[in-house]
C-alpha cells in the first residue's frame, strides 16, 4: 500500500493485486483530508502473510481507526473482502464499514467457508476465527443504491449498481466538491439473472477502475453459453453424469437459468438436480434482495417461486446412484467437503462422466488440484482416488473488458481516470486509447505506488448585492467574453465566503479607512503670478483631457476629477512656479499621468486669459 | 431471439468451437503473426483506427488438457493509432515490422511493434506513385535476411523496395495500366498477381518481365471483379458474381473447372472477395465478401467445367448468432484459416465482429 500523507487533493495509494486472475483489491484514497479505504481483499494464491495486503503502508504509528474515516467493500468476493476480520479483529480497526444489504447477508457466509478450508482443512495457524468474523460484520453500516451517506459532516458516500454479482456496487465517495468513483469489479453487458453496471454522469475528480480483463476482448456471452451446453449435452448424450459444484449464490442461479432455457430446445430427457441447501438459501437471498436481480427475474419472481424450474428438481443423495444421465448443481463450490465432494468421489472413477468447475478454487481443495492436472487423490484415510471423469474448466465471471471499461468512462465522465490491476507496460495503448477518446489523463500505478492528483476545486462565493450594484452603475453591460476587474474584500468565515465593498468589509470588521495621499512637484518656468500659472495650466489641460471633468476653483487651485493641482512659487528662482499634484491613493494611475503630463511641457495660455 | 436461440442449439451440432467478439472497429484485415496472434486494423475513414496485435485464446494454441483453459478471450498484445483507413497490412516474418496500405495518400506505411510495452507505433512511409486517389496499393512481403515489399496498384508500378534502405530493387517495367486486385509472394523469386480483369500471371523476379499468364477470362463474366490465390493444388480465381476458376499453374489459359458458388446476387464490394485454400485441408478452399456467410468448399467434388457447387459448409454465424434482421445483415471483410487447426478459420464482418470457428466435417460418420 502507498503512503497517505493528507495533500489537499485527492490522492489514491496503490497497494496490492498480483496477477491477472487473482488479485487481493485494497486501495487507500485521501481527498480532502478524508482518508478512505477502498476493499480489503485476500490473495488467494498465498498460503502466508503474502496473502494480506501491508496495513502498515497505511500508518507507521497511530491507529487506524483514528487515520481512516471508513472502510468501503464493493462485493461479497474473497479478494475484495477476504482480508476484513483479520484487517478488523486482528490488525484492529473499529471505525464503519459501508456495503450494501446483500454483501453484508453474504459476505459472513463465504468468510466463514474460506476459514474453514483454511483452518480444518490446511491446518493454518495465524487466521481469524469465527467469532472475529462476527465482531467484525458489528461494525458493518449496510447501505441501499443511490443514497447518500453522511459518514461524517463532510464526507458522504453513494452506492451504484454494478452488475457481477448480487449486491456488487460502485461507489462515489464526496467531500464537498471533490469526488473519487470507485468500481470494484463490474459488468457491462447484462446477464440472465442480473443487470449491467450503471452510473449517471457525476464527473468525478478521478474514476478508480479495474483494469485486470482491460486488455482483453472477452468472447461473447453467447459462445460460453454455447460451449457450456455442448459439454453437458455430450455428456448426457452417451449417459454421462455431470456435477456442477457452485456456491449458493452466483453462477449457479445464471447456469440454471440457461439449462431451463434449452433443456426442451435441445429434446433432452436426462434429469437436472439442484441440492436442497442450495436451493433454500438462493431462494432466500434472492427474496431479500430482488431489487438487485435484472428487470426480466423480477417480472418472473412475482409470479413463481425462481428456483421453481419446470426440469430442475430438488436432490436426494440417494439420486447420485440412480443409472443413466443426470446433471446435478451441487455446493460446495471448491469440491472441498460436503455434498460435492461425496459425489465427486461417486462418479470420477467414470471417464463417461464430467465435472465442470465454474470458478476458482482455493489452494488444497480437491477442486484445485483437479484443475491443475492431478488424476490421482489421496483422500481421507489415505484412499487413493483415480479421476477418470472428464474436468472441465469454464469461465463465467462477468468482469468488463476494454470496451466495457471505455463505456463507464463514458457514463461517468471523469477528469483523470486510474487503473488498478493491470501492468502499466502492458497497458500504455489503453492508456493513449483512454486519454485521446476523452480527454483526460489516465494513471496506472503500481503496486505500492502513491498518485497524487491536483484538482482545482470550485469554491463558491457570495458577492454583496451593494458591491454588485456598484459595479452595474458604472453603465457598462456584463460581457461574458470581457472580464472585468473587480474590486472588493474577501471575507472568509465559518466556512463562508463573501465578497463585499471594501467599505462594508471595513464597517463589519470595525476599522477605519486610512487615506493615502502623494504629492508630487512639478517645475514650471513661469515670471507670473501663481494665479496666472494655475490659469495656464487649467487652459492646458481641459482642452488635452477632453473626457475627464477638469475644473478652476476659486481659490486658484485646478482640479482633474479629484486630483488637486496648485501653484506656488519657488522660494528661491522668481522665475519658477512648483505645480504640487495631489491625489489619493485609488487615483494613482490618473495622478502619475498627469504628473508626466504636465512634466512635458505647459503652453503659453493665450494672452487676455481663457 | 428465438431464432437466435434455435441457431445456438443447432450450432452445437454444426462447430466443435466457436467463439464471437466484439471489436471497437469492423476490420478488413487478419494477418497472422506465427500461429498464435493475428492483426486487425480498422477502416473508417473520419477518426482514427485502430491497429491492434490480438493473441488468441490460449485453449486454441494448446494440444492437451483443453478443458483445463478457462479462459475464451483475445489479449489485446499490441495497440497503435493509424489516421487513415487500412485495408492491407502484412507483417514481416522474423522481424516486429508491419506494412499497411489504405487511403487517403497513395503510399504505403512502415510500423514497429515495440519489444518493451504494447505500442504499434508508425516509423516510415514508402511512397507509392498514382494519380488516381481512389486506388491503393496492393501488398506482398518477400521474406529473406533483407526483406523486400512487393507493392503496386497497376501492373505498371509493380516494385519491390528494400525495407531496409528503401532502394528499389525489382521494377516490372511494363506500361500495361491494368488494375491489381492481389499480389501473393510464392518464393525467394516468385511472386503471383491477379489483375481485376481476371488476368493472373506467374512472375521470376530475375527474368525481365515474362509472366506465364492466363487469357482475361471470357466476356461471359460480364464486367466482374476478380481475386485469385495460389495454393499447393492450384490457383483459385473468384469473381464477383460467384464464379469461381481452378487453375493448373503449369498452363494458366486452360482452367481445370470452373463452377459457379450459390449467392443470392453479385458481391456489394468486390474489394471484400476473398478466395483462400485450407493449409491444413488437401482439397478446401474459403470465399467471402458476397454477404455475411464464409462458404468452404471442397474441389473434388467439382466434376468437371461448369455447373453449381455446392459448399461443404457454410458459416451463417454473422447474421444468426445475434438474430439480426435480414435487411441489417453485416458485410463479411475478410476471412483466414487458422495455420495449423485444420478446420479452423477465422471471419471478420462489417459490424465489428469478429468469430473463430472450428466447422464440423458434415461427412465425417459418427
């Protein structure tokens, strides 16, 4: 993680995700003196401490909770929230948590799993437990789309939809003008069972994006589609059987959707089951939070139950030794234990049938070592198992590639846009494709690289309606293409700004005006009295200043505007006259121009005086 | 939707493999760079293309263990900025160095691919001599220790010019103005074009200009456009209204057959016509560019001159993969075969999309 050193402006630190498939998201934004942590992920390819991003980037001495003013976790995906209990419990942060309803209903669930597999299953020490996991969902603030939470006086933040998973957001974090949008991991293209990324145009400072699939063209959703109902249909085909090992929420509900959708199509027969644990809890969550499913779910909810498919039935374990083609949806998703991993064990030993993993599997799980090859398992009770079913590997996350991540750009319209998560060389034609379609400058940091960005903030104004009304006598139409110059006294306070005359900014802070005057002399060569000098004088100059108001008082003295001038004689030449030029301070350029005026040289006045 | 639905369910039994992409910009263009990546290039003519070094999908490169490559798309290796449209570019073998050719500007453009960050970046100009602005040269690269550019838009400019020097070193010498449509480098010496007439020749850059030519063909193809390329089994000629000629090298003016291909009408843009043989198929061959379908067809199944050929198979996924409207169907621009899958082609279309498709052998028993 980089340094947050409280600039002025915004400035997001670069800690962590290593490569392109795995990566552990936590980045660490200061924006106007707010300090914001943004994800708090695990690497899931790391077995020690490599796996946790370095809090200590953060702070060298003082508490976190005292340095940041919220953690913010966009979904429920181990390496955008896998790090939290220990960052919470362990490390120690007592400060909010914001995410939305379903990551907080979901998020606990997949915490507790990975420890599990961690702990029972790999015998891992330095991890946090279940009872840190639940401290840690306590100080969780669960937040709905598009409302606006005051974290403090200052600082607020909103929460968009981003497709990926349910519950996914983006989120817009603002202190007063100043705005940093966050994406975490979205989608563009809707799929069947959730909806596509979406933000309105709020132009933010700096868009945050991930940029892990940026330079890739992701095939459409179509042929995976296709290339996943090719291999359940071959399979059933020659009276196969196919597991399908899911979690509860995520693929699972989007390949069922699919198989019912072409089961009749395709005049299949072979039975589809879907686990009974799995099916209760989907169907829970997606009650709770169908506002998040697409607009298509929504219509269908309302008059069935979603898990109700007309081929996909509940499963009995004794199914799994019923004869002939079958495909079964099974959790959990890493074949790790329970209901999945009984019926791996079941059908390996079969080369007719197939398992298809449709995500990610942790280190140590059998999921994992299938699909790095391995066809022999040393089970429980050191029984060695022979995989002879086909393994099959399938993709279905849903990330934006770098269309998709043209297109949010495009929505939200930023000034300067940062991608995390890809290698700067080998992202620079991105960058230029960024910078020249929209106009603003693209960062890609390293991991541990600070950013720093100047922002020019707006800071309103109030001007004082005298001190406008001033202005307008002066006659003269407001012209947007000429500025004028504007004289007055800022007063800043209790974060209020006003611009007033400077008489009232004198009044209210109860001081008087001082007046400047200067005086200058000019020497005239001059025999006659000072009356006729100053005569002389006044004839020059009302027929030179034709547009300035240039008057002879009775006293003698001449006057240009509020410029005095008056003769007197020189006390020691008779034949001089000294010209004292006065004038105050706001009538400095008239009185320097006068005085070089008059320095040139005064013509005779005609004889017989004006 | 429905349709497109119907498609995909038929689709599992028509392809071993398909995969659709999205493209920022429709390409003209798919050159191969070893077996691994090929190259597009957009051809809009009022902003600025793109040139993009694509690799494909791992699970295609890979022999074994397939379905342990999660992983369907294109990496975006190598990007770069082209002002003009493209509609040729070639890359030269055992070097990081492209040449393109397209319009406005008769001349041709020299780009690196750099080693260090995935830029594509322009580094110089051939100029190409023609009046006529609507004509762009055509390209061939002559691949030796000193790579040599075969270029030309009539017979009369035909050159080759050293990549290295820019000197030119092969001129035809000929004042024969016809129009080139291709240009095909078959040897350190050799080299093949096809004029838009239908006139083909065999040229031996060492010889003064003596081509083993063919007659234009006859009157009876009615002012079409001609493409041809030359395969190990022969020389295939196509024309724009789907005809379609096999060619014994050894004597151009007698064609072994010549058929005619089922399309509905005349291609909209005879520039589009491609004619390619299968490297990794003794007797296929690909068209496109008279709607949105790439035909393969085999050759022995041509009896003999004239007649309707039916295609062995018959890639329709442009128009039906989305369930486009018939009227809205795109245009296919270009289409190659995959260097060593040997049912594996690749096909590009006006709307931007690009597939890679692996076609089932219809024939082939269960």
């Amino acid at each position: 993680m980089g340094e947050g050193e409280g600039l002025a402006a915004p400035q997001p630190a670069l800690p962590a995700g290593a490569g392109q498939d795995v990566g552990r998201s936590c980045i660490l934004v200061s924006i106007a003196g707010k300090n914001v942590m943004l994800d708090c992920g695990m690497h899931m390819g790391f077995n020690d401490d490599r796996r946790f991003p370095d809090f200590s980037y953060i702070t060298r001495n003082g508490r976190l909770t005292d340095f940041l003013d919220c953690v913010i976790i966009s979904h429920f995906h181990l390496d955008h929230c896998g790090a939290l209990p220990y960052f919470s419990e362990m490390v120690g942060y007592d400060g909010p948590i914001y995410m939305t309803h379903p990551t907080q209903a979901i998020c606990p669930i997949l915490l507790e799993d990975y420890r599990k597999v961690a702990v029972d299953k790999k015998g891992e020490a330095n991890f946090f437990t279940s009872q840190m996991i639940k401290d840690c969902m306590k100080k969780v603030v669960a937040v709905h789309l598009h409302q606006t939470v005051q974290v403090d006086d200052e600082l607020e933040i909103k929460a968009y939809y981003a497709g990926h998973v349910l519950g996914a957001a983006m989120f817009q974090i603002r202190v007063g003008a100043e705005s940093v949008v966050y994406t975490g991991d979205y989608n563009m293209t809707p799929d069947r069972h959730l909806g596509a990324a979406w933000i309105d145009k709020c132009r933010p400072n700096l868009l945050i994006t991930e940029s892990t699939y940026a330079t890739t063209i992701r095939d459409s959703k179509r042929c995976r589609e296709r290339d996943f109902l090719k291999k359940v249909h071959e399979t059933v085909e020659r009276g196969g059987k196919v597991l399908i090992p899911v979690f509860a929420l995520g693929r699972a509900q989007e390949l069922c959707i699919l198989l019912e959708t072409f089961w009749e199509r395709m005049n299949l027969k072979a039975p589809i089951y879907f686990s009974t644990g799995l099916t209760e809890k989907a169907n829970h969550y997606y009650k709770l939070f169908i506002t998040w499913t697409n607009q298509k779910i929504r219509k269908t909810f309302v008059q069935r139950n979603m898990f109700e498919f007309k081929h996909i039935k509940a499963f009995d374990r004794a199914f799994a030794d019923n004869p002939g083609p079958m495909v079964v949806f099974a959790t959990p998703g890493m074949l790790h234990a329970g209901q999945s991993l009984q019926i791996f064990r079941k059908w390996a030993g079969n080369e007719k049938n197939m398992v298809i993993m449709p995500g990610y599997c942790v280190q140590g799980t059998v999921g994992h070592k299938i699909l790095s090859g391995q066809r022999k398992l040393e089970m429980e009770g050191r029984q060695l198992l022979e995989v002879k079913m086909q393994v099959e590997y399938m993709s279905f996350s849903a990330h934006a590639d770098a269309k998709g991540i043209m297109q949010l750009v495009r929505q939200a319209e930023p000034e300067s846009v940062l991608l995390v998560h890809g290698e700067a060389k080998k992202m620079e034609f991105l960058k230029q494709k960024i910078e020249q379609e929209f106009r603003v400058t693209c960062y890609m940091p390293a991991n541990g690289e600070t950013v720093t960005l100047p922002t020019s903030p707006c800071i309103p104004v109030g001007i004082s309606l005298g001190l406008l009304k001033r202005e307008m006598v002066q006659g003269l139409l407001p012209d947007a293409k000429k500025p004028r110059l504007l004289h007055g006294t800022l007063i800043m306070k209790d974060s209020n700004f006003r611009l007033v005359s400077s008489e009232q900014a004198l009044k209210e802070l109860g001081l008087a005006e001082h007046q400047l005057r200067f005086t200058c002399r000019v020497h005239l060569h001059d025999t006659r009295k000072e009356q006729e000098t100053a005569m002389r004088v006044y004839s020059h100059l009302k027929s030179v200043l034709k547009d300035h108001c240039v008057q002879h008082l009775p006293d003698g003295s001449v006057t240009v505007e509020s410029i005095l001038i008056q003769a007197a004689a020189h006390s020691e030449d008779p034949g001089t006259k000294v010209l004292l030029v006065s004038w105050t301070y706001q009538d400095e350029e008239l009185g320097s121009y006068l005085t070089a005026l008059l320095k040139k040289g005064v013509p005779q006045a005609p004889s017989g005086g004006s | 939707m429905e349709a497109a639905e119907d498609w995909l369910v038929e689709s599992l039994r028509l392809y071993q493999d398909f995969h659709a992409f999205d493209l920022s910009g429709a390409t003209r263009v798919l050159e191969w760079i070893e077996d691994k990546g090929v190259f597009v290039a957009g051809y809009e003519s009022l902003k600025k293309n793109e040139i993009l070094h694509l690799v494909l999908p791992l699970r295609l490169s890979v022999k074994e263990n397939q379905g342990l490559f999660p992983e369907r798309d294109f990496k975006v290796c190598h990007g770069g900025f082209s002002d003009r449209s493209v509609f040729d570019l070639k890359h030269v073998p055992n070097t990081r160095l492209l040449v393109t050719s397209g319009l406005p500007g008769c001349y041709l453009k020299v780009w690196q691919v750099a080693e260090d960050s995935d830029v594509i970046k322009a580094v110089s100009t051939i100029a190409v001599h023609e009046k006529e602005a609507s004509l762009w040269p055509r390209v061939a690269i002559f691949s030796s220790v000193a790579p040599g550019v075969l270029h030309g838009v009539r017979l009369s400019g035909l050159k080759v010019v050293d990549l290295a020097s820019q000197k030119t070193t092969y001129t035809s010498g000929v004042s024969d103005s016809e129009e080139l449509s291709s240009l095909q480098v078959l040897g350190a010496d050799t080299f093949a074009f096809c004029c838009t007439s239908g006139r083909l020749g065999l040229v031996d850059t060492r010889q003064k200009w003596a081509p083993s030519e063919n007659v234009s063909p006859s009157a009876g193809s009615g002012g079409g456009r001609w493409c041809a390329e030359v395969g190990s089994r022969g020389i295939a000629s196509l024309c724009s209204d789907g005809q379609l000629c096999l060619l014994d090298p050894r004597d151009l003016c007698h064609p072994v057959s010549s058929v005619q291909c089922p399309v509905s009408s005349p291609s909209p843009d005879p520039e589009l016509l491609h004619v390619t043989w299968a490297p990794g198929l003794d007797n296929c061959l690909a068209i496109s560019g008279f709607d949105a379908t790439v035909q393969v067809h085999d050759v022995t199944c041509w009896a003999g001159t004239e007649g309707q050929a039916e295609p062995l198979f018959t890639h329709r996924g442009h128009i039906l993969l989305d369930g486009n409207a018939p009227d809205a169907a795109p245009l296919v621009t270009t289409h190659t075969w995959h260097p060593r899958k040997p049912r594996t082609l690749l096909s590009a279309a006006s709307d931007a999309s690009l597939h890679v498709w692996d076609w089932v052998d219809p024939r082939a028993s269960r």
